[in-house]
C-alpha cells in the first residue's frame, strides 16, 4: 500500500480513485475483511449506512434480541489473544453484549480509521477500461477500487410489507431490524405486532410484561425449542477456552457448522418410547440441539412428522387454551422455516393482556387512523410492531445498483433467482465478492464461522492475485452455471426446500422462489472452496 494512498483513506476524503479495495458494510463481516485486506498491504475503505460496526447487532436492538447459537461457539476465531481475553456472561449472548464485542474488536484492532459511517454504498460500476469499480455513496462520494467486497448481511434489508393505509396509522411503528437506539417503553400503551418469526418470538414476551395489551397477528405457527438460557457457565467457558480449536474443528464437521451432536440412527427405526426419550432429553438440553436428535429429521417425512408431533404436544402442555394452543401450532415441516429458539414465548398466550389473532386464511386488510383492520374487526393501537423479517439474501445487494461487464446489472442477471459461484463471486462481475452470498451455506450455519471462512478465502485469493501479477479474477460461466445446478439439486434433497419461507424468498411478493442457501452441508463446502484453491482457483479465469 503506497502512504499517499492509505493516507487519503484515513483523511476521509469524500473521493479517491487509487483505493484497492471497497469494503461494504461494517459488520462481522466487513470488520473481518478491513482487517485482513490491511495484512495483506491493501489500501481498504469501509462504507456503512448506520452509524456504528455491529451490522446485524447494530441494527436489531428489539427487546429480547439475542443470538440463538450458544455464546462459546459465536466469536471471530481468527485471533487467540481476542478469544481467551473475552468473556460472554450468558449461555446465549443478548444483543447489547455481542454489538459490545463489536465494538471491543473494532478498537482492539483499530478499525474505524478506514471506516466511513453513515454512509450507503448506492452504485458500484465496473469500468471495463480501467478494470476498476466505481462506487457512489450516499453522500456524494466518488470512489474507485481494484476490488468489491460486498460484507451487506443475509439479513439486512428489513421488509416491511405493503398494506394499505400504513401511512394513515397515527401512533408509532417499528420494525424489529430498524429498531430506536433508545429503546422503545410500552407501558400503558396497546401494542399490535405483526409477524411470529425469530424476531417476533424473542421480543414478544418481553413486550407483553410491559404493555398494558399486545396483540399478535399470525400468519403461519412456527415451531420453537426452549433456549434455556442462563448465566453461562464459567467451568464450561474455561474448560472451552482451553483448547478452542477443539470444539471449532468439531464444528466444522457439521453440516451446520455448529457443534452439536448429531445422532444418525434413523428416527423410525427407534421405537416411539425410545424416539420420545431422545426428544426429552435433547429439549431438557435446549437450543438447536434438538435438531440432532436423528439424523435424518430434514430427510425422511414420516421422522420429521414424529418430531413436529412432539413439538406440538409441548404447546398443548403449557397453553392453557386448547384452541390458541391449536392456532399456536404448525402444520408444515418441522424445521422447514428457520427453527426458532424461544424463551417462554408460548407461555406468553397464557397471560390475560395477549391474543392471538389468526391472519392465515384472511390477510390484514388495512392499517387505520386508530390501528388496523383484520377479519373484518377494527383493532386500535398505540403502536404496531413488524417483526416481518427481510428481503433475505439478495435484498441488500440488489438495493444497490450493481453493473458489470458491459453494463449489466445484477438485478437483471438474477431476475430469475440469484446466480454465483460458491456463494462468492458472479461471472460477469469481476473483482467483486459476496461475502455469505446466495449459493454458499451461509444462513443454514453459524454465521460468523461461515463469515470468516469466507473472508479467508477472498484474502487469499487477493494474495494470490497481486503474487501472481494477475489484474483480475472472474467466475468462468460454465462453472457458475455448474454450481447453480449443484445449490438447486441438493436443496432438493432436503424437506426443508419444500415450504414457503425466506430461504426461497416467499416472504417477499413477486419474488423468484429459488431456495437460496447451499444445502450441501458445511464440511462439503469447505472441502469445495479448498478444492478450488488447490486447483488454481479451478473455474475462474484469472487475467
Ligand atoms: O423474520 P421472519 P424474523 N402479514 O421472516 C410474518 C434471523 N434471526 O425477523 O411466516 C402478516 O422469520 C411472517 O409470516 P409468514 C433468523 O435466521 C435470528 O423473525 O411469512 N404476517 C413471519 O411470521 C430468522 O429466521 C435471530 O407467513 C407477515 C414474520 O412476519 C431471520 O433472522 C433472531 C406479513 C417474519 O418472520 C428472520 O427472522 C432474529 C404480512 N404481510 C432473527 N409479512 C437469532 O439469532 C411477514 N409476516 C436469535
């Protein structure tokens, strides 16, 4: 990196046309590449749209957000010292301490002199002359770089559905992924929420104990395992933190990227006391853990269906209204829609200031001056809640206006469903990387293990590239075609491509329905992304 160069970037320079690398987004993920692209001697700016690192943990300040993988197994792995020094206080770490270690990385590593904040990457153009890309922000800023790395979240572009009368609505509304940095108090108030995913079920109860009413209004059940959350146990933290690389190498041989276990005797050979017992003991244990109680739960329908069974017996057991307790129960794959990871959430139905309102056959009609309109029922709100999730995968990077070679745009290119190779790159688009794009497992795994392997990998390959004297790196077609092909034929292995969710884009009208995360199984994507490098960076065309 020249000085003039790195200087310019640390200047804050609202233009610079010698950057070699645009980084977008500061959170896990384009903290992680800022750190590793300084290493390797690259001139590296960050653009963010908030106004903090975090990402994710920035942005998702709802009551009772928290990461659903256990603390232990969801931290940057890339430094020893960062990992013995920090300490999570409970089994499953609540937002304000994850966006504290956010935080705590940034300063450690000294991050935010390349970072700009407030900021919204809105055009990134590659020039075919140059070889370069050239990038608008929001604030008027010119940027050139060699390279793009998009570090924008799976789960980042919040989706608001359009219902008519949402600007008539005169309290206040929130969505789960925007949410005030100061916090939001509904004592007193009646508070309508929209939505039962992960975001609703975390922030529901919270919400209840406080607002004088809270109506929800669900569209599909989901199923949840309890968390069990607690202090974490410093023994345990120890006896990890002793020999880390132990339980990460485990990890990484999961198809989840989670150490869990996973028993693969086949569900419907045990019989219904011993299944039963499994199931127990594995929701006596709490987390995604359940999800290893038999091998083959996302395989075989007739396993699945003694699961989801189990599942709803447990709802029956602690709602005291048979009919909420039938309303609160799903009817589709267990596991098909992102397994939720709940604390007293269906135990929340059971308090006098909460109903359950059932929008599957009748969709809500419309917001109101006063509140909203469902079931031909006029409901009145101080405020609304959405907890209505993401345009996931493909929302934040196509909310920015992405050209390629010849001035193709990614929009057009992944009119029919996203198109990359490995979750990483998209031919036609040089230079430019995904980071957990569509394609790779990422949403199907622990996030930041899969951020990092990926950031890795992007770093080493830009090594490669400037060793090799090489200007640029571009996804051969045949071989992203190949890959497409792979994602489409194993997602069809699996029950869980078979039901409306955000994995294949349901949950946002018009949208194509592809399912968009690789389901091949984390170990097999690492071997791949290996593979590849051994092999010269095998399909791609190196210039
Ligand atoms: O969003 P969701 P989320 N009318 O899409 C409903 C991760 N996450 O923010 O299922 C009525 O899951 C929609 O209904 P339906 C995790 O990966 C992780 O909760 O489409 N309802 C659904 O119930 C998670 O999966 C953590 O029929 C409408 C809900 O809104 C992902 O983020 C915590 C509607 C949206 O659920 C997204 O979770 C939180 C409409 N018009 C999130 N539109 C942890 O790690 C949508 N819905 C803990």
């Amino acid at each position: 990196m020249s000085e003039v160069n790195a200087g310019a970037a640390h200047a804050g320079a609202q233009s610079e046309s010698n950057l070699d690398l645009i980084i977008v987004g500061a959170g896990f993920a384009g903290m992680y590449m800022l750190h590793r692209a300084r290493g390797l001697g690259l001139a590296a700016r960050v653009f963010e749209a908030g106004s903090g690192v975090g990402g994710t943990w920035y942005w998702n300040r709802y009551p009772g957000a928290r990461c659903d993988v256990e603390s232990m197994q969801y931290s940057y792995q890339f430094s020893d010292e960062l990992a013995a020094e920090w300490e999570w206080s409970e089994r499953y770490s609540p937002q304000p301490e994850i966006l504290e270690y956010a935080n705590h990385v940034a300063d450690r590593f000294d991050l935010r002199g390349d970072m700009q904040f407030d900021t919204r990457v809105e055009r990134a153009h590659f020039d075919e002359a140059s070889g370069r890309w050239n990038v608008t922000t929001s604030d008027g800023g010119q940027w050139s770089a060699q390279f793009v790395v998009m570090a924008t979240g799976c789960l980042s572009s919040a989706n608001k559905p359009k219902i008519d009368g949402l600007e008539s609505f005169r309290g206040d509304t929130y969505h789960t992924g925007q949410w005030p940095h100061e916090g939001v108090d509904f004592t007193g108030k009646r508070v309508g929420v929209i939505g039962t995913g992960s975001s609703a079920i975390q922030s529901i109860p919270i919400m209840a104990a406080q607002a004088d009413h809270l109506t929800v209004f669900q569209r599909t059940p989901n199923y949840m395992v309890p968390a069990h959350n607690g202090a974490l146990d410093q023994g345990y933290a120890a006896e990890v933190k002793a020999d880390y690389g132990a339980l990460r190498d485990r990890a990484r041989t999961r198809p989840g990227g989670i150490d869990i276990e996973i028993n693969m005797a086949p569900a419907m050979e045990a019989g219904d006391a011993a299944r039963r017992e499994v199931y127990e003991s594995k929701w006596a244990r709490g987390g995604f853990g359940f999800m290893g109680a038999y091998g083959d739960l996302m395989l075989d329908q007739a396993a699945n269906d003694t699961a989801a069974e189990f599942v709803r017996g447990k709802i029956r057991d602690v709602v005291d209204d048979p009919d909420v307790a039938d309303l609160l129960s799903p009817h589709n794959i267990f596991g098909c829609k992102r397994l939720c990871v709940d604390t007293n959430y269906w135990q929340t139905y059971n308090r006098s200031n909460v109903k359950l309102i059932d929008v599957s056959e009748e969709p809500i009609e419309r917001l109101t001056p006063g509140g909203l309109r469902a079931r031909g029922e006029d409901f009145e709100f101080d405020a609304i809640v959405f907890a209505t999730g993401f345009d996931a995968m493909t929302g934040a990077l196509l909310r920015i206006d992405i050209q390629g070679v010849g001035g193709e745009k990614l929009v057009d290119k992944w009119a029919e469903g996203p198109k990359s190779y490995l979750g990483l790159s998209v031919a036609g688009f040089p230079n430019l990387f995904t980071v957990t794009g569509p394609g790779s497992p990422s949403v199907l795994t622990n996030m930041l293990p899969s951020i990092e392997q990926h950031v890795n990998w992007i770093s080493d390959c830009l090594d490669y590239i400037r060793q090799h004297g090489h200007a640029q790196i571009n996804p051969e077609a045949v071989a992203e075609e190949d890959w497409v092909a792979h994602v489409r034929e194993t997602a069809g292995l699996s029950l869980r491509a078979t039901c409306s969710s955000w994995y294949v884009g349901a949950n946002i009208p018009g949208k194509p329905r592809v399912f968009m995360p690789y389901m091949g199984g984390y170990p097999a994507y690492l071997e791949k992304c290996a593979e590849v490098v051994e092999n010269g960076y095998q399909g791609f065309a190196l210039t």
